[in-house]
C-alpha cells in the first residue's frame, strides 16, 4: 500500500514492506522497509533540513527520531524536482506504524515542516514459521 500527502508543495509518498530475508520471528525482530518520495509540485524551492519520526511498536516499545536530513542528506527540491530514499525500521512485533514529519526551509529563510502520513507495518501471518511447526499453531 503507499501513502500519500501534499502540504506547502511538497508531496511525500512512502510505500512500506516487510521484510522476511532481514527478521527474525522467532526472536522477536521484525524489519520493515519503506522507500520515501518526495516531490516539489510548488513553485518555490526548498531544502530539507531535519526529519521526526514517531515509531509505534505493538509490543509496547513506542519512540521517536529526530535527525538532520535523511539518510546522510539534505536534498534541496528545486520546482518539479523529487528525492528518492530507502529506509527501514525494527520493530519487536509484527505490527506496528510510523509517522512524523520533515522540516524544510525556503532560500529567504521560511521554515515549514511537510507531514508524513502515518503508514502502517503489518508481517504477513505466519511470517517466518515453518508450516509443520506446531508452535506456530498456539
């Protein structure tokens, strides 16, 4: 599924997805990763300088992230241009969701923060058990 949201001319996109060959069930580690778009449909540039996460786990292990840019950078969108990244995150349940937001900042110094819908982490049942198991039946 991909989520989407536009505001001040940014629209960012996520398409989130489990990964079975990174996690391990079985030890309670469930990797999720999701690729980000992000696109300037406005007719000013911008550059995005920091990034906020709030993760939810539904094992109970809520947190959240801040940090400069994404992934080592700090793409400046001039208008019609877009920056791609991928991502992932580690969760200790099969489900769970992230949302937040970026903060971007016009060439005359106006800063504005572009929300992330929240977009959610599901494993697809019995993701990572054996099908003879018969704990995978409790």
């Amino acid at each position: 599924m991909k989520y989407e949201q536009a505001t001040e001319g940014i629209r960012v996109s996520v398409q989130p997805q489990y990964s079975l060959a990174d996690s391990d069930p079985a030890d309670g580690t469930f990797v999720f990763a999701y690729e980000i778009e992000m696109a300037n449909e406005g007719d000013a540039p911008a550059r995005l300088l920091f990034r906020h996460w709030r993760i939810h786990d539904s094992a109970g292990d809520d947190s959240e992230v801040d940090g400069e840019g994404v992934v080592g950078k700090q793409p400046y969108l001039v208008p019609g241009a877009q920056h791609r990244y991928e991502s992932f995150c580690v969760l200790r349940s099969p489900v769970g969701y992230m949302e937040g937001h970026y903060t971007f900042v016009r060439p005359g110094g106006e800063r504005f923060e572009v929300p992330v819908p929240r977009f959610h982490f599901a494993a697809p049942l019995g993701a990572g058990m054996e099908e003879d198991d018969p704990e995978a039946m409790n």
